[in-house]
C-alpha cells in the first residue's frame, strides 16, 4: 500500500472520493508541525511502501510561472530572520529533507518558512534559497525520512509569493488542483509499483 496525502481535502481533487488502486489517501493539516505529526501517525499506521503529497504552493519569481508542475527534489526549512541573520538554529537541527523517490516532472528546490511569506523583502530573501514556498513539506519529508519510508511531492504553482499570494492563491488553487492531480494521473506516477 501506498499513501497519497494533501495538506487540506480540496487539494486532492476526485482521489479522496476514488483513490487509485493500492494507494491510502489522507491529509496532513495545515503547516509544518502537524504536517509532520500527521505524517508520522500514518506511517506507523498504515506502513505505507512509499508516500507521495500533492498540493500547491507558491513561486518567488518568474523561475516559476503560475501554472508550473514540478517535484521538490529536496525541502529546506528555514525563514526570513534566519536570512537576515537575526535568529539562527543549532548546528545538530536537520533543516534540509530529500525527496527519496523519482516523480516524471522537472525537480525544484523548496522553502519551508514557519508561515507564509507576505513581504518583498521575505520574497528575495528565500527566494536565494529555492524557487518555491510550501508550508507542509518540510514535516512531511522529515517524518518520512527518518522512517525511511521513500517520499516524493507533486506541486502546482497557484500564486506569485508576495503581498497578492492569497488573492491568487483563492482564484487559482481549484483549477490548477485538478490540473495537478490530472497530470500525475496521465504521467502514470499514481500508478508505480
């Protein structure tokens, strides 16, 4: 068995109601934390082969256009006063996560920050680090990582990060979700063995 997550119902589409064959499909909540202790609880729930999370998240600039499907290779938690040097982790914290299984689309770096990133400041700040902010993939990688359950993400761009994230993120998440979940299904990714 494998498991399919989303952060939130909507961003799965029809695969909530019809999962492919072989795949659990469940959400992990909104934001790193619980995304992690959600991702965790099904893990040693369900012993899932591998996991794969679909959603959307935003591009910090015309590296990636609204509309753009790609793969995280790997996720890096971090945020704009870490950038600014004003707070910092300890050297033993793990703040970089690898995808651990191949997905057929183009490959991506990805900026967890704790919360969602409104400023043009925080935009060209994380922006250096990744093309692309996601809230929920740091903890989804990390439980799956130090489980060494193999974990790869799906993402649609919806919105340009910024002050307007929201505002594009409500006219664009619906239709690019489907987009997004039509891919995987033609990409034959839902299907792997």
């Amino acid at each position: 068995m494998k498991l399919l997550l989303a952060a939130f119902p909507p961003e799965l589409g029809d695969l909530k109601d019809d999962p492919p064959p072989g795949w659990w499909v469940d959400t992990t909540g909104v934001g790193s934390s619980t995304a992690a202790a959600a991702t965790a609880f099904l893990l040693e729930r369900k012993k899932p082969e591998r996991v794969l999370f679909v959603g959307s998240c935003g591009a910090y600039d015309e590296r990636l256009p609204i509309g753009t499907i790609f793969s995280p290779d790997f996720v890096l938690a971090t945020s704009v006063e870490e950038e600014r040097g004003e707070s910092y982790r300890p050297s033993l914290e793990a703040v970089r996560w690898l995808c651990t299984w191949d997905l057929p689309f183009p490959h991506h770096p990805v900026v967890t920050p704790p919360a969602i990133t409104r400023s043009e400041e925080g935009v060209r700040l994380l922006g250096r680090m990744a093309p692309a902010e996601h809230l929920e993939l740091n903890g989804v990688f990390a439980a799956c990582n130090v489980a060494s359950v193999p974990v790869a993400a799906a993402l649609i761009v919806v919105n340009e990060v910024g002050p307007k994230a929201h505002e594009q993120w409500v006219e664009n998440h619906k239709v690019l979700g489907q987009r997004l979940i039509e891919s995987l299904r033609a990409s034959g990714a839902l299907e792997m063995e």
